[in-house]
C-alpha cells in the first residue's frame, strides 16, 4: 500500500533523518488516521525526539515526505501548521504570569475549540488558575503544557516526552486526555519512555530503522 492510498491522517512516506552527518533512520514509514495514536519507543539516541521534529517541519528529512490529509506538508504546510500541536521537553511557560494568563496567550496563538478553564480542569490545576506559574512545582508546570493541548479538539498532538514528572494521578489524567482527543476524531504521536493507556495504538521500535555506522 502506498502513502497515496492510506486513510486520511498523519502518514510518514519513506522518511530518511540525519543529524551531524550520522543517518539515525531510513525508509522509515507509517499512517496514524484519525482517532488513531502511535507511540515510539527506542533507547537514547534511536531519533525519537529528531523524527518528532521532522514530523512537525522543524528539522527538514534527508528524504522522504510527511503528509497530512493526503497532502505533503513541505509544499503545503498551511493545513498541517493548523492541525498540529506541539509539546516539546520544554514547557515554554512564562513564570511571571499566572496559570491561567499563561494558558489565555496560547488560546490567542491556537485555533482553540475549548475555554481556558475547561482545559485547566482537564490536566487537574483549574484550583491554581491564579497562582503566578513560577511557583508551580516540575509536574504541575508539565500539566500546564500540557492543557496547551487540550485547548484544541481534532487535529494531531505530537507529544514528545510527555510524561516527564508526572505521578500517578497525574498519568491516568494524561490518558485519559489522549483517549478524549481521539475519540473528538483527533490523532498523537507519542514519544515515551513510560506505559501509557492507550487502547488499539500501534508501536513502533525506531531502533528497527537504525543504519549502521
């Protein structure tokens, strides 16, 4: 089957990564639709944090293409710009504004289908709305990413990393959050060292699509 003929979503077509002159992956294919979620998995060094910047055109393939709804996104990136939400390692709080003013200026950037409050209750921190975020602990900052999210309804989520400092509570909320996003029709793509519940998402090993050296 090719890319052409997959259902509509996120698909990876032959994608090539390389970073400082060393080939982390080749030939590296797959297809999320939608309602769909795919969790890489690999040790250190295997290119999960690089393949999510190529997903996201942060960092250009060395070959390949990645398409959204059919489309490639290098030529025709407006679409996928829209659909796409981002959680990095950093957080990108701003530590001088409260929770909820940090939350309101992504809301102004993100074709926001959810309220504020709604989105703060979600990841468990509607009670700290008005607490200046410099004074969040390292879980409760990565929730506040993380309702950067679930400000949006549809769309794909690439998340890398996102269960850094969370406790318990704290993961069960998150899949809970995935589970809600695709059954709203929405898709993510996982990088994660961590279990997460997620029924009927496929895996993939990036350590399979390793080159040699």
């Amino acid at each position: 089957m090719t890319a052409e003929t997959q259902p509509a979503g996120l698909v990876a077509d032959h994608l090539t990564c390389e970073r400082g002159g060393r080939t982390l992956f080749a030939e590296l294919c797959f297809a999320v639709a939608p309602g769909g979620a795919l969790l890489l998995t690999g040790p250190n060094g295997s290119g999960k944090t690089s393949l999510m910047r190529v997903l996201s055109g942060l960092l250009p393939p060395r070959a390949g293409r990645v398409l959204w709804q059919g489309k490639d996104t290098a030529e025709e990136p407006a679409p996928w710009r829209r659909a796409l939400a981002w959680l990095g390692h950093d957080n990108a709080i701003k530590p001088q504004l409260s929770v909820s003013e940090n939350l309101a200026f992504w809301a102004r950037l993100t074709p926001a289908a959810r309220g504020v409050d709604e989105a703060l209750e979600e990841v468990g921190i509607g009670h700290l709305a008005d607490l200046p975020a410099a004074m969040l602990s390292a879980g409760q900052r990565r929730r506040l990413a993380l309702a950067r999210l679930g400000l949006t309804r549809g769309g794909c989520w690439l998340m890398d990393e996102p269960t850094v400092t969370l406790d318990t509570a704290s993961l069960a909320r998150l899949s809970a959050m995935i589970a809600r996003h695709r059954a709203d029709g929405g898709l993510a793509v996982i990088a994660s060292h961590d279990a997460l519940d997620l029924p009927g998402a496929q895996s993939l090993d990036l350590s399979g699509f390793a080159v040699a050296p």
